[in-house]
C-alpha cells in the first residue's frame, strides 16, 4: 500500500476522537481542580499511612526492649518481628505509591486531551518519527482490510470516539470563556456539560484503575 495512502487512511482516522482544543482546555481546567481535591484526600491518606508506620516501628522498638529484658523468648521475639516488618514494609510501598500515582494521572489526562486536540496538526506537519510516536499513541493490533486501515484504539480515544457534536452545542451555547470560567466553580448544573464531564471523568477513571499500566503520548 502507497505511503500517501496509508497516510490519507490514518488522517480519517483521526477526526473520530479530535476535540476542540478549546474543550481539551475545559477539560484539563477541570481535572486540575479534581485533582486538588484528590491531593487533599491524599495527603489524610497519607497521614494515616504514616501514623501506621510510626505505630509499626514503635511496636519494634517495644518488642525488641522485650527480648533484651528476657520478657520473651527469641522464637517468640522472631516470629513477632517477621509479622511487624510485614506491615512496615506495605505501610512504607502505600506511602510511595500513594504520592507517585496521583501525579502521574494528572501528566496523563493532560497529554490525552492535549493530544485530542491537536493530533492531526502534528500528523500533517510531523516527521516520520513524530508520525510513528501518533500511531503509538493513538492505538495498536494495525492491520490492512484490503485498502482499508483498521486499528484498536486505546481505550481513552474509544471513549472519546463521537463527542464531537455534543461538544460543538456546548461550545456554540457557552462560548470559550464562559466555559473555562464555569471550570473553576464549585458546581456545574447544566445538563449539557455535566453529560460531558462524565465522560471526561470516564476517562480519569480508566486511568486511575491502570494500576502504572501507562500508555504515553507524543
């Protein structure tokens, strides 16, 4: 199959999932204030975390005045300490965990809907190489049906996939500023964006049950 074509091919493909960079905007505005609400949860989580690690090591510290003061045995003692080091070692993973996570669904969010927005730009002005990151990006399981390309999306773009008229009527009712203040308010009560901001959420959610299973974009 000519390049030309192949290339003509993924540009079709393309448009299904691009959204108006105005509503990438709104929508990375919003998970930015979703997200300081979760680095608010975070942080309790992460003080109950480490009010558990602290209790841990003090249990080893008790325990182990124990042992020296011949209060146990030392196959009680070992036994004991194995199940402590146990719990400190998951307490210190969740504490990690807990702190990397939340920042690297925010990197993700952004590079999707900033990648929604303007795909198609970096695919028609792109190198080869750029060209070849999009296809990443965009999906994989690449195959030829005769003359058509067929490709499996990543899950974000088939959740994407047909936002594209709802969003034109949002835009078109609200406008660019209206909509990105409306971002920034507490609450949101029209019907129309609400509907769109629950698959914006859709996708915050697929990305926070990944589990580190990233898939990054150009």
């Amino acid at each position: 199959m000519p390049v030309l074509d192949f290339e003509a091919d993924v540009q079709k493909l393309i448009p299904m999932f691009t959204l108006p960079k105005e509503f990438s905007e709104f929508a990375i505005k919003w998970l930015k204030k979703l997200h300081k609400q979760e680095v608010k949860e975070r942080t309790l989580i992460n003080k109950n975390f480490q009010e558990s690690y602290n209790d841990i090591q003090k249990q080893l510290d008790e325990l182990l005045n124990m042992r020296l003061g011949k209060l146990i045995d030392d196959n009680e003692y070992q036994a004991k300490k194995t199940a402590l080091m146990q719990k400190k070692k998951a307490a210190k993973a969740s504490l990690e965990h807990t702190d990397k996570r939340a920042d690297d669904w925010m990197d993700l969010y952004e590079r999707t809907f900033n990648f929604a927005a303007y795909a198609s730009v970096w695919f028609d002005k792109g190198s080869n190489e750029q060209k070849r990151a999009i296809l990443h990006a965009l999906g994989s399981n690449m195959t030829l049906d005769g003359k058509k390309l067929l490709i499996k999306q990543h899950k974000p773009f088939m959740i994407l996939n047909g936002m594209q008229e709802n969003i034109e009527i949002v835009l078109q009712t609200f406008g660019t500023e209206e909509l990105l203040d409306l971002a920034s308010q507490s609450s949101i009560d029209d019907p129309q964006i609400l509907n769109l901001l629950s698959i914006v959420d859709y996708v915050r959610t697929y990305y926070s049950n990944l589990n580190n299973n990233y898939v990054y974009f150009v």
